[in-house]
C-alpha cells in the first residue's frame, strides 16, 4: 500500500469511527469506557502473541543451535577420518621380514 492508500485508509478509519460513536446506542461515557477495555484488551493480546513469538524464536534458535552443534561434530568427524585415511594411504606399507630374521 502506498502513502496515498494508507492516508486514505487513515481518514476512512476516523470518519468510520466518528460516525460509529454518533449512532452509538450508548452514552458517551459508556462508549467511551468501552473504547477503554477495547483496547486494553488489545495491548493485552499483543503482549500474550508477543511473549508466545519471542518464547517460539526462542526455541526454534535452540534447536537450530543444537542441529548446527550435530552437523559440525559429523563434519569434524568425518574430516578425521579422511585425514587418516590419507595418512594410512601415504604411509609406506610395512616391510615383512623373512621368518627367522632378526627385526630391525
């Protein structure tokens, strides 16, 4: 929505609530205390869906930690491995004595 747009959602948003407490069955105090509640139940709901947010962030950052931790371990294990495969594969191949020789 462009800047336009939202100015214009803006200004229909107040005519709507202007022309809604007119025609309001209550009276003004009345309308007024309910607009109150309103919106501290809606600061409410947004502090609970926060808190569930940031608990599920949270959460999902701990397994996303803990599967990164698991991923590396493999990794180093099998860079290990290869290393000593390579140096299996580089080493020369032992020497066999005849029977009977003295070992050196």
């Amino acid at each position: 929505m462009d800047k336009n747009g939202f100015s214009s959602f803006l200004l229909g948003l107040g005519v709507g609530i202007g022309i809604g407490m007119l025609f309001a069955p209550k009276s003004g105090s009345e309308t007024r205390q309910l607009l109150k509640d309103k919106t501290g139940e809606g600061a409410d709901y947004l502090k609970q869906r926060s808190t569930e947010l940031k608990d599920s962030a949270n959460d999902l950052l701990g397994k996303t930690k803990e599967a990164l931790n698991r991923q590396k371990d493999t990794i180093a294990d099998a860079m290990e491995a290869g290393k000593q495969a390579y140096r299996d594969a580089m080493s020369p191949p032992p020497q066999s004595q005849p029977e009977g020789a003295p070992h050196q």
